[in-house]
C-alpha cells in the first residue's frame, strides 16, 4: 500500500470541468504543503490556481470541501501493490513507498494528515481511502497464503498490513526521527514472521471473542 494520501496531480481528460477540478486540486496541493492547514484559504487557493474565487466556493463550498476533494482523488490513481515473489518483498517494497512519501519535504501526505484533524469532511474521506488501499492491498495476503507463506486458515490482512506499516508512521510521523534504511525491511520480517506463527490468525482471534462472550455471560 502506497501511502493512501500521497496524491499526485490529476490530469483526467473530461472538458472544462476537469481541467478546473485539477488546476484548483493542484493549488490546494501546494498551499497545503507551503502554509499548512492554517494557511490554507479558500481565495489563496483561487489565486494559484487561476480562476474566479467564485467558481471555488460554489464547487468546493469550503476548506473541508477542498481538503476531501484531494483525498478523493488519490484514490482516483491508478497504483497497484507491489508483487516482487514474496510476502517480505512485497512488504518492504510497501514501506519503501511509504518512507518516501513520508519523508520528503514538504510531505504532502504528512500536510494532509494533519489537515484531517481540523475537518470532519477531510476526515470521513481520508478513513474512506485508507479503507480502500487495506483493501486493495488484501492481495498481498491472499497471494502468500496461496504460495504456501502463511497458514491456510490465514485471512486477517488487515492487522497483518497495520503491523507491517505501523512502523513507519510511528517514526516518521510520531517521533519525526529520520528514515533508518533498514526499517522497511526489518518491520516487514517482523510482520511476516508474526504472521507465519499465527500472530494475526482469525481462528486465534474468534477463540478470544469466544472466551469473552462466555466470560461475559457467566457475570
């Protein structure tokens, strides 16, 4: 999973409308990344991007609309996860994308992050595209299960995915630390061998939900 708010501009045939929608995405893209979520205005955006402030508003309406409208459309990209023979590969190519786009200045995906906690809007979007790229990433999964990697009865990819990519958040985004080399490698063996001893098992998982509910009726 690349990072699901690294964005690149969008350059979608489709007319006047889809030429605005881009000219107005790429200058969201760099007023968020030059003056932050503080800085960002509804006619700075304008201005960059080169059309009447009023076309802004009654597209976009606010800041919140713009800050959704960028998330969505890095979704709109047309990325596929990585497939290099197996699961650690696939997952250390995943972390190097993910360091990268972290790590960069100014990191766009690190501006909108933060953005997402000033607007509800930008929030709801940012949860629906984090849902999709799990998701589209679930192959990775699927494919060392069917190579033989990972036990048959394997089927939570997302916590396998969160615990392989967590780790990059953390000291990036967290402790903002400097990218270590290693740490795409080393978080995904980590996950990988994790996952090969059943750390993410859906049958370890149904036997806790189990024992709780009995728990929880005997009280």
């Amino acid at each position: 999973m690349t990072d699901p708010l690294e964005t690149r501009t969008d350059r979608r045939p489709g007319g006047r409308t889809a030429r605005i929608r881009a000219q107005v995405l790429d200058a969201v893209r760099a007023e968020l990344a030059e003056r932050g979520h503080e800085g960002l205005t509804m006619e700075g955006v304008a201005t960059r991007a080169g059309v009447h402030r009023a076309t802004v508003y009654r597209r976009w309406r606010d800041v919140g609309g713009l800050l959704a409208d960028v998330i969505a459309a890095a979704g709109e990209i047309d990325w596929q996860p990585p497939d290099t023979g197996s699961l650690r590969g696939d997952l250390t190519a995943l972390n190097h994308e993910i360091q990268e786009s972290l790590f960069v200045q100014p990191s766009l995906a690190v501006a909108l992050m933060a953005a997402s906690f000033h607007s509800e809007q930008a929030a709801r979007a940012q949860t629906r595209l984090w849902t999709d790229r799990y998701a589209q990433c679930e192959i990775l999964v699927e494919r060392a299960v069917e190579r033989g990697e990972l036990p048959a009865h394997h089927a939570d990819a997302r916590s396998l995915l969160i615990a392989a990519t967590a780790p990059l958040y953390h000291q990036l985004v967290l402790l903002r630390a400097d990218p270590d080399p290693q740490l795409p490698e080393r978080a995904a063996e980590a996950a990988v061998l994790a996952a090969a001893g059943g750390a993410f098992s859906v049958r370890r998982e149904e036997s806790v939900r189990s024992r709780r509910r009995g728990a929880n009726a005997s009280v």
